[in-house]
C-alpha cells in the first residue's frame, strides 16, 4: 500500500473520530463535570449556612440559660426570704417550736433548691435537642427525644 494513501486515511479517521468526540462524549463529560461543580459549591453555602444556625442557636441558647439562671437566682433568693422569715417567726416562739420551723424551713428551702436545680437541667436538655434538631433540619423521633432528655438530665 501506498504511504501517503495510509497517512491521508488515518488523517480522515484521526478527523472524524475527533468529530465524533467533540459531538457525543465531550458534551456529557462537560456536563457532568458543571453539575458536579455545582453540587460542590452548594454544599460548600449549605455548610456555612449550618455554620451560622449553629452560631445562632448557641447564641440563643446561652441568652435562654442566662435569663434562667436569673430567674433561678431570683427563686432562690425568694426561697431565702421565706425561710429568714420563718426562722425569725420561731425566734419568737419557744425553743421547741423553734427547732422544728428551723427543720422545716432548711428542708423547704433544699426541696425548691432542688426543684429549680431539676427545672433548669430539664430546660437545657430541652433546648439542646431544640438547637441540635435546628441544625439538623429534621425531628428526632419521641423515643429518641426521650431518650435523649433523659440522657442530657442525668449528665447535668
């Protein structure tokens, strides 16, 4: 055979099959190379919008402890209150009626000490699922939100 016949058709199908390619396989590659671009760039804005929520929920969260503890504090501080003034009412009454108010007064005041200190840990374990179940944009189930208040409130 000829060479130059050789080299004008493997010329021809050298052409064609990049005819071919540019047709048919490079469109698909591009595309899927675009599409995939795309899915990356939005995962990379869905992370730094989930970046932000859980800013914000913390955020929240803090603002929402701290407005509890106030009002804990204040719970207290009112518990304390009562139990001044039952301990000056048996001041005045005899030293046997005394002792049993001052009792009374101690335990009244652990009880709503504990009741407040129960209080708070079961909001905190409220908004921690809260603020998690924002950032994860879906409902944990009851078990498993039960579950997890439990969990929360006996680690607190």
């Amino acid at each position: 055979m000829n060479l130059n016949a050789t080299l004008f058709f493997q010329m021809i199908v050298f052409f064609v099959l990049g005819w071919f390619t540019m047709k048919f396989v490079w469109p698909p590659l591009t595309k899927a190379m675009d599409d995939r671009r795309q899915k990356i760039a939005d995962g990379l804005a869905a992370a730094e919008k989930g970046k932000a929520d859980l800013a914000q929920a913390q955020a929240r969260v803090s603002l929402m402890e701290a407005a509890s503890k106030t009002e804990n504090h204040a719970r207290l501080a009112e518990a304390e209150k009562q139990a001044a003034a039952l301990i000056d009412q048996a001041r005045r009454e005899g030293e046997a009626e005394k002792a049993r108010i001052v009792a009374q007064a101690r335990q009244d005041a652990l009880q709503e000490a504990q009741r407040v200190r129960e209080g708070l840990r079961g909001e905190v374990a409220v908004l921690a699922v809260k603020g998690a179940e924002q950032i994860l944009r879906r409902e944990v189930d009851a078990k498993a939100h039960a579950e997890l208040l439990d969990q929360l409130k006996a680690q607190l």
